[in-house]
C-alpha cells in the first residue's frame, strides 16, 4: 500500500469515527518497535513512506507555531505504512486530563 492510499484510509477511518460519536477523535499508533504515540496528523511523504506528526509528551502544551501561524508538532516520525502495527481511534483520550484535548486534525476538504 503506498503512503497516499494508507493517510487516504486512514483518514476515511478516522473520519467516519468521528461523525458517528459526534467528536474528533483521538488517534493513538503503536509502531513496530513497540512505541506509541498520539497523532496531531498524517500526510504521505513520496511513493513508500507516510509523515506522522505526534503530540510531544506534555501534549498539546508542547505544541509550536508554524510557518503558516498554525500549531504544529516539533518532531516527525517517517515510517512505512506496514511499519505501523496498530491504529487506536477513541472518542476520549485517556491522556486528555488537561484544557486542551490531543485531537487528530484532518485536512479541511
């Protein structure tokens, strides 16, 4: 599967999650190292690979200003689609204890 086709499904996903529990949903991946993160967002990045953008560890807080005056995450994880074992969708984060929920923002259509 290339990177488009997997955002492409996963947003889709995370989409139809969203309308039927009418909230954004919070996206949590576990990669094949073991590691998980909470995703602000996903885009393809060439023909193999996808840009994974994770909530920092102290979350929203950790958040900085993009270019385009946006919050942005500080790091990005590129992997390969088959690189990511598990996909989480929850209507509530157990990590949103804060002012500022993790949600996955999705691209505006």
């Amino acid at each position: 599967m290339t990177g488009q086709a997997w955002v492409e499904a996963l947003q889709g996903a995370i989409r139809a999650f969203g309308e039927s529990r009418r909230t954004n949903a919070t996206v949590q991946i576990t990669l094949f190292n073991g590691d998980k993160h909470y995703l602000l967002k996903a885009e393809p990045a060439g023909e193999d690979l996808v840009s994974l953008s994770p909530y920092p560890p102290d979350r929203a807080d950790g958040l900085i200003e993009g270019r385009d005056g946006t919050r942005v995450s500080p790091n990005v994880i590129l992997v390969s689609p088959r690189n990511v074992l598990l996909v989480e969708l929850m209507a509530k984060s157990p990590a949103e204890e804060g002012p500022r929920p993790i949600g996955f923002q999705l691209p505006n259509e």
